[in-house]
C-alpha cells in the first residue's frame, strides 16, 4: 500500500483539485503520477485516508463531486477504503455524514458497500451516521438504494412497518433499546413512532445523546407539534430530571 505525506506537493494539489472542482487538473495529476489514485494521504499524527475521503470530507457538496468520484475510481480508487485512525469509516459513510446525496449515488453506483461497517456512532454502517447526524436526505437516500434498518433507525425515519415488524418480532426489543428508539424517534421529529414505542416502553425522560431527554431531542429538530404531545404526556427536559 502506498502512502504519501498530506503536505507532499502533489498531496496538496491533488486535495485543491478535489475541493474546488477542477477536473480537469485533478485528471492531469492522476495521468502523471499513475499511482496517486490509490495512494493513502497520510498526516503527522499517523492517521490515513484516501482521495475518495478527500472527495467527501465535511462539509462536503464540493463543486462537481459526482465526476471526481468517477474520475477517481476510473484511475484506480478503491471506493470502499477505510479511513485509518480512531474508525474505519468509508468514503460512503463520510458522504452520508454531510447529507451528500449526489455524491452518495455516485459511490453506491460504483459499487459501494451500503452495509460497510465502521461508522463513528456504533461501528455501523453509513446509514447510522447520516440518522445520528440527521441528515435527513442521505438517509432517505440510502434506505431508497436498498440500506437496512435496525429499530432507532428506522424511528428516526418514521418507517412505520419497519418499526412495527422489529418490535413485534421474537425475540422482543427490550425495554433499553424501545427507549433509545424513542429517542431517536424524537430526534427525528417522528411522532407516530414516538407514540408507538411510548406504548411499547420506552422511557420518556431518558437523559440520551448530548445529554438532551426525547422532548430536548424534538425541540431541537424544530418538531414543536411532538413536543406539545410529549409535554402532554408528561416528558420532561433533562434541566428538569436533575
């Protein structure tokens, strides 16, 4: 495996060419260094990624994305390599995270690991990241190109036979798992799944992610109509817990 310093000259115009959109001398470089396709850029810490992560690094949405991924995996890029680091996410997880769904297509058409694990937020798969991050169009996006959906997933999405199917099915959920659902059902300003997993078990006052219960969870997507619900049924915020 080959790598190269991120502050190498070519590393450096490589990354410009990929963030600005220019083609045209992205395709220049890859015809006069064959290899730098496949090459890992590697920074001062030790960590590694490749030019496909470069493509699809936050915020994402860079000027003509789809043909840089084309233009990469033709010379050689492997689109489904790992970032090397503190995870080993992929290019597709990385695109999920900024809710690039032009981008995504352009990976999961050539040949993209939808199911790839390794993902920031449980080891999972993009789709975690772009439900934990809500960002909402990816996910939709990749549940549309075939992705499964575990319970708080499809929650979130408010995909209501999948929620049914999971939590009637043996062996059932338990009462941890209803209620991180439930949150993440909030998160996504869901109210049928959040009426549905309350009746199920979940708990209404579970101090979750970034320290916000499920009410926390749907003020902050703006779903003030599940909030209302929510303070009729008695939720409160996690100021109000402690």
């Amino acid at each position: 495996m080959a790598y190269l310093d991120s502050e190498d000259p070519v590393a450096v115009a490589a990354v410009e060419a990929i963030r600005t959109g220019a083609v045209h001398e992205l395709r220049r470089l890859l015809d006069e260094h064959p290899d730098l396709a496949a090459v890992r850029l590697r920074s001062a810490e030790g960590m590694s990624r490749t030019l496909l992560h470069v493509a699809t690094d936050w915020p994402g949405h860079h000027p003509g994305g789809p043909r840089t991924v084309a233009v990469l995996v033709e010379a050689g890029a492997d689109v489904n390599g790992r970032f090397a680091g503190p995870h080993t996410e992929t290019p597709l997880h990385w695109a999920a995270s900024n809710d690039d769904v032009p981008v995504v297509d352009a990976l999961l058409d050539r040949g993209a690991d939808i199911e790839a694990p390794g993902s920031v937020v449980d080891g999972g798969t993009p789709l975690a990241d772009a439900v934990a991050f809500g960002q909402w169009n990816a996910a939709r996006r990749l549940v549309e190109r075939g992705a499964v959906t575990n319970l708080w997933q499809a929650a979130s999405l408010g995909l209501m036979d999948r929620v049914r199917r999971i939590t009637r099915a043996e062996p059932r959920p338990g009462r941890d798992a209803l209620t991180t659902a439930l949150w993440c059902a909030c998160h996504g300003g869901q109210r049928e799944s959040a009426e549905h997993l309350l009746a199920m078990g979940g708990d209404l006052d579970w101090v979750g992610y970034d320290s916000l219960t499920p009410l926390d969870a749907a003020r902050r997507s703006g779903a003030d109509d599940l909030a209302e619900w929510l303070r009729a049924q008695g939720a409160r915020s996690a100021s109000e817990t402690r």
